[in-house]
C-alpha cells in the first residue's frame, strides 16, 4: 500500500478470516494509522465501547452476527464512527442495503490496495467536514442568514415575497431572470430560510459542463464507467441528501440529461453510471434560467413535463434597467462590501457617479454594477481621497457614442432626437426583446413596433 493518505485514522477491521485482518491491518499501519482488528461482531463491539474510532471496516458476512445487524449496533454504541462495508462480488445486494442504513461506502474482495487507500481518505475528508458541519450548527443555531435582497422597487418586493412564502417549504423552485440580476442569491436566501438550512446547497452550473461531465457530476459514477473514472464518485445530488440542489442555467440541459433529471425528480433516488442500484437522495430542488423555458418547450428543446416538474413555484427577477430607484441602494452596499473585503475604508460615492450609476443602463445587471464599482475601487485607491468619482467608471460607461445624446449641428436637440435615442438605447439594454422595452417605456407593444418603424431603427 502506498503512502499516499493525508492525515492519521483510528481503523477497526472486522472479519472472521484472519488472514484478512492480518493484511489489512498491515496496510493501514504502512499507511500510518491506528489499527485493531476483530474476528466476530461481539468483539467488535467491545472494543468498541472502549475507545473511540473513526472507521470501522465490516465483512458482510461473519457467523453469528452479521455485518448488517453489526452497523446498526454500531450507531447505538459509536455513532461517530463510519462503516465501510467489505463484501464478496455475490453479496452487492446486501452492501447496497447497508448504504441505505447508513454505511459510508463498501469495498468488494480481492481489494485493490491504492483503491482501499483512496476510500479510507475520503472518508477521513467526509468525517472532517460532518464534524465542522456539527460545529457550524450548534454556532447558528440562533441564526441563519442569507445576503440580504436589497431594494424598494415593486418586482424585488415581489420576489422577496415570494421567496419568504415558498422557502418553509420544500416546493420545487423556478427563478427566471437575466444573467446577473440574482438568481443564485435568491437560491441561497430559500436554502437559508428552509427547515434545510443547516444542511449543504450544492450548487451546479449547467452550461459551464459539457454534458458527459455535467452527467457525471449530476449523478455520480462507479469505479470503471467509462475511461479515466478510477474511483467511485457520488454525484451532486447524493451530495444534497438533506439540503438543497441548485442547478443554475438549467435551459442548457441537453435532452438526454433532461430524461434523467426528470426520473431523478420522480423517483428521489440516483443510479450512478455504471451501477444498476439506486441510491435514495433527500434533497429540495431549486433551478434557474435565463432563458423563457416556456419559449423553449414550444421550440421543442426543452421537455414540457420537465418543465411542469421544475415551475411548481415561480419567481421572476426584474432587471436592473427596471429598477433604477434600487441602484443607488445596490451601489452603497456593494461598495462597502468590495472596500471591507479590500481591507480598507468605505469611500463616498460622489453624486455626479450616483447620477451616471442610476442613468446607465446595466445590460450585465448587478452583476455588472458590481463589478464595475470594484473596478472604481481599485482605480480610487491609487488616486487616494476615499471618493469614488465618475473617472473612476469603466471608460464604455462614459462611452458618448452610446450614452450622448445627438444635436441638429446648433447645439440644440429635437424631441424626436432625444425620444429616437432614448428608444434605441431601451431596445439594446434589452437585446431587442420588445415586451421588455415596452414595460421600461411604459408603453404598448405596438407602440414600440410603430416607433421602431418611424426612426428606422435596426439591430446593429
């Protein structure tokens, strides 16, 4: 066995086979753990009761008391020790049974040495990070908190609404929403505000991941599914057993993914690849996209009973083009929280910056604001005076070919002018999405469309 485990482990092997315990005691030992061995299930437990272990290392089947019936006694007399089960290729059945009772893992005999070695780390890694989650509990057992939703406009009020109706819950959740207007805040204030708040989010983006590692991510895989999967992986689902999954761009799901997504959804349990054995997960499902996925399901990309099992709740998320009076806001807090992450002291934001903050028209939405202040940040501290000024700005926010309004050659601008440029600026802030320009415009439809017409305006 190669010396290849990160931190030291109290092991208890348990087999009636001898020559089992002498070897894999020997391994462990090579590998500079603490190690007892048992030959039968009541020796096990007596040694047990005496001293603490972190991972027990049960044979499924011993005379007497099986390996089963010994993990269950195990989490009355030791509940912080993990089990691995050791199981022959005939008893799958049975170890996938233990899985179900709790056991972290099981291994199949003959062992692979640097397998065993891997499994007996990662479950060290597992152990580490549920005590810390032990700690983390009892530290927020008064409070658990979210970055706050900040906002006066009527659509964010409406979304926080929703979110403190539907986060007690554990109803399925669809946010729609430009990119950057929030989507993953709002998933972490429902996970923050559920009865699963103590227990993990996972987060995944779906169009990050091409779809053969996006698949194996989702649901996990074996030991040998397919070229380069050396060892066994739980997928992100199993990984939400108790919490919360948030699957972000979930638009970008190709159609193959889809079908199993929405066996995932029906079932709550996941068949890794390369296993034919379902493992339970207990987990709350939160999606986002950017994309009208109702749109999508009438152009044939998107499943439509999929799209039914994900938008049991709806919150849409305004842009930030539809929410001015929320800028100023926005932009106080993301500077103070970008100068304490900087270590330094909150600068005032002057008011000719405020003005061309609240002018601008954020095509990148919050997430854009935020980055363009964090920029400012950096840009202020070398000129120094703790103020952020409109120099400071990303330059294409001072850009006069997309935010100077045109004269007529005196200096002097028409009506017609100002309403042509103001109307183009709406169409490109919104991608040329005409509903969307008309709530902005506080017009009809056709309005636009008859403006559009008017000024000869066109997609550039």
């Amino acid at each position: 066995m190669t010396q290849t485990s990160t931190a030291c482990s109290r092991i208890l092997v348990v087999d009636d086979e001898a020559v089992v315990r002498e070897s894999l005691s020997s391994w462990f030992e090579e590998d500079g753990h603490v190690v007892a061995s048992a030959g039968n299930a009541q020796e096990a437990l007596g040694i047990l009761r005496k001293d603490p272990w972190d991972l027990a290392l049960i044979d499924i089947k011993m005379p007497g008391m099986d390996g089963l019936e010994l993990q269950r006694r195990i989490r009355e007399v030791a509940p912080n020790t993990m089990v691995i089960i050791m199981t022959a290729y005939a008893s799958v059945d049975t170890a996938v049974q233990a899985l179900k009772e709790g056991a972290y893992d099981y291994i199949t005999k003959p062992f692979d040495p640097e397998h065993l070695t891997h499994l007996v780390r990662k479950t060290a890694e597992h152990r580490t990070l549920a005590e810390e989650n032990r700690t983390l509990k009892k530290q927020l057992e008064t409070v658990v908190q979210a970055q706050p939703i900040l906002g006066k406009s009527p659509g964010i009020l409406r979304a926080i609404e929703l979110i403190e109706t539907v986060a007690p819950t554990d109803t399925t959740v669809l946010i729609s929403g430009d990119s950057g207007t929030g989507k993953e805040l709002v998933a972490r204030a429902i996970h923050a505000s559920s009865p699963r708040a103590y227990m993990s989010l996972v987060v995944v983006n779906c169009g990050a991941l091409p779809e053969g590692t996006l698949e194996s991510e989702l649901f996990g895989h074996e030991r040998g599914a397919f070229t380069g999967a050396h060892y066994r992986h739980k997928g992100k689902f199993e990984l939400a057993d108790g919490g919360t999954l948030f699957l972000d761009e979930v638009a970008e799901i190709s159609p193959k993914i889809q079908v199993e997504l929405l066996r995932v959804i029906e079932e709550k349990q996941v068949t890794r690849l390369g296993s034919t054995h379902p493992v339970k997960a207990d987990f709350r499902l939160v999606t986002a996209s950017n994309k009208d996925l109702q749109e999508e399901v009438s152009k044939g990309r998107f499943r439509e009973d999929l799209y039914y099992r994900l938008n049991v709740f709806h919150i849409p998320l305004p842009p930030l083009l539809e929410r001015r009076d929320d800028i100023p806001i926005l932009a106080e807090a993301l500077v103070e929280r970008i100068a304490r992450s900087m270590n330094r002291p909150v600068p005032k934001i002057d008011p000719e910056t405020m003005r061309l903050l609240v002018s601008y028209d954020w095509p990148g939405n919050v997430r854009e604001l935020a980055n363009a202040l964090e920029r400012a940040l950096v840009v202020e501290r070398i000129d120094g005076g703790n103020v952020l000024r409109a120099s400071h700005l990303p330059i294409t926010m001072n850009d006069t070919d997309s935010h100077a309004l045109p004269t007529n050659g005196q200096g002097k601008l028409s009506l017609a002018e100002i309403e042509r440029t103001h109307i183009l600026r709406v169409l490109k802030s919104t991608e040329w999405n005409i509903s969307r320009a008309a709530r902005v415009l506080n017009v009809d439809r056709t309005t636009v469309y008859n403006k559009i017409k008017q000024y000869g305006l066109q997609k550039s």
